[in-house]
C-alpha cells in the first residue's frame, strides 16, 4: 500500500529539547516536503527536498532542520523547540518536483505540544 | 505571488443538503488546483483536481471547475452525508516550478442526520 509515514503521531516536550520527527514514504518519489498546520493559518510549508541531498527552505523555515540522506526517509528537526512551534505537522511526498499537476500524498499528522 | 482564499467556516448542514464551498485563487503562472479533504485524525487525502481551464474534477458526488475567467475552483455537492464531515482545504500548484503547494484555511465541514 502506497502510503507516507510519520511518527510519532502526537509529542510533549519541553522548551529546548531536541526532537526528530520521522518520515518515510514506499513509493520511491523524489519530492518530500514538511508542512505545520495553524489555525486561520491553513497549511505551510517549512522545507522541501527535490531529491537525496537536496533541500531548500520553504515559508516558515525558522527553528527547523531536516536531512535527505535515503530518498524514502525526511525527518524534520526542532534543534531546540519553542512554544511557537506547538503545531500539527504532515510530511508529504509527490512524484517529482516539476510536475505540477501530480498530487502530493501526506502523512498522518504529527501533533507537537512544547511546554 | 500565489494565494488561496477559502469561504469561512465552520458549515453546518442537514444530511442530503446542497454544498457549496467558495475558493478562489491568484497565481503568477498557470496552475493546477485541488481540494483536498481531512477527515478527524487523519492525513490529508486528495479529494479532486483540475489540471487547465473549464476542466471538472470530480470524485465520490464532488465537482469543482476551473475557472480562469473568475479565478475560482469551488466545491459543490449535491447532497451531503454525514460522512462527508470533514475539513476541506482548496489548494494550487505551479505547473512549471511545482515546488510547493499553496493552501487555503480550510473549511470545516459538519454534517447532522
């Protein structure tokens, strides 16, 4: 099955300590992206990779690292998280990056709570 | 640059009612647009696209036509369920650059027997 996998599906840290959050997607697409989801804010996108070794900043990149090292896998990284970073993230892949019209399929959710 | 505007929510509607949710969009190029739906818990699944203008996408009883003329693409249905709950979001991509997507708010969706 065809699917794009994130975990943890729900975290509660504190200020400051360092998370990775995994992903991983089965269907050999080049494309991965990171996006949080706000309230009134709909979606947005915080980093893309159009292959391995290959990132680049989306729009709301501040706080935030990632790595593309396996084409499969794209963890995102809170090197020290901040309250403002409290959200809900989806990673998402697509076939190739060039290629509008293609869908792009998500993970599940990662709901992140900082204290 | 590229935005989506999204209709307001939440909507309440009785089962077999008529839905409409409005969106509009602006893009530097030519795009393709999409909604995409998240049902509670989950992932966002695309519900429906359209790649060039007047096309219709269409996908379990939902249409949306892209209009260039009105810059618009929005959902309608003719008779909603209850497990068409949900949160819907209206979307475009860039043809050529394609690099991200640009979504709306999003539109909560609540369906009552």
């Amino acid at each position: 099955e065809a699917q794009v996998t994130q975990n943890p599906r729900y975290l509660i840290t504190v200020t400051g300590k360092k998370l990775t959050v995994t992903c991983s997607q089965n269907m050999n697409h080049e494309y991965m992206s990171w996006y949080r989801q706000d309230p009134g804010l709909g979606l947005r996108q915080i980093y893309y990779s159009m292959n391995v070794e290959v990132t680049d900043k989306g729009d709301v990149p501040e706080g935030y690292k990632v790595s593309r090292k396996e084409k499969r896998n794209f963890p995102l990284i809170l090197e020290s998280p901040s309250p403002n970073q409290t959200s809900l993230y989806f990673c998402a892949s697509r076939l190739r990056q060039g290629i509008g019209n293609t869908e792009a399929f998500f993970g599940q959710g990662t709901r992140l709570t900082v204290v | 640059g590229n935005s989506v505007t999204q209709m307001e929510g939440p909507v309440t509607l009785s089962e077999e009612a008529f839905l409409t949710i409005n969106c509009t969009y602006t893009a530097t190029g030519y795009p393709s647009l999409f909604w995409y739906v998240q049902y509670p818990g989950e992932g966002l699944q695309l519900l429906l696209k359209a790649t060039k203008a007047d096309d219709k996408g269409s996908n379990k009883g939902f249409e949306a036509t892209y209009r260039k003329e009105t810059t618009s693409f929005h959902l309608e249905k003719g008779s909603v369920q209850v497990s068409d709950s949900a949160v819907y979001f209206c979307a475009l991509s860039e043809k050529v650059t394609g690099n991200q997507f640009y979504f709306g708010t999003g539109t909560s969706l609540t369906v009552i027997p």
